[in-house]
C-alpha cells in the first residue's frame, strides 16, 4: 500500500500514521470519544479499503478528518522564517 504524507497524533502517547494500516491500528487504540461519527466512519471507511471497496485516500481522509475533530493532530510550530516574518508584519502594524 502506498504510503501517505505522515501525520502524528496524540493518543495516550504520539503516533506517527503514514498508511492505511497505521491508521486501522490508531483507530483501534482509546480515543476521548469512541462513539463520535467522524472515528465510526473512519473505522468503516478503512475497513472497506483494506477490502479494495475504497480508496486508500478517501479512507485516510476519513481518518484524518476524525482525527482533527477530536483534537489529536500534532500542529507543527512555526519554522524560524515565519516566525521572523510575523515579527516583521507585527513591526508594520
């Protein structure tokens, strides 16, 4: 299966999902809101991917979607140049 741009998010410790069974396995740990629809449909739509009824990029959007509904995506900080160019736009204002 090919691999996908990885996310990490926080559970009860940080993962990393690049694929679609990473995701299968994050979505079989605790989550704050195991009954939320978005988590529901992401399960299904993984379990019909890994049975070759959907595609792996639908199925890890669904998973991604859920994910950033409950709060678990990892927002990267800003880099050194974005944060020197809000210094900068904070300056001109």
């Amino acid at each position: 299966m090919p691999a996908f741009i990885p996310i990490t998010i926080y559970l009860d410790r940080s993962m990393l999902v690049a694929s679609i069974p990473d995701a299968a396995e994050a979505l079989q740990q605790p989550w704050p809101f195991m009954d939320k629809p978005s988590r529901l449909e992401a399960i299904r739509m993984i379990e019909e991917c890994l049975a070759g009824h959907c595609t792996q990029q639908a199925a890890f959007e669904a998973f991604k979607a859920a994910a950033s509904e409950q709060g678990l995506l990892k927002r990267k900080p800003p880099s050194v140049g974005l944060r020197q160019f809000d210094g900068v736009a904070e300056d001109l204002m």
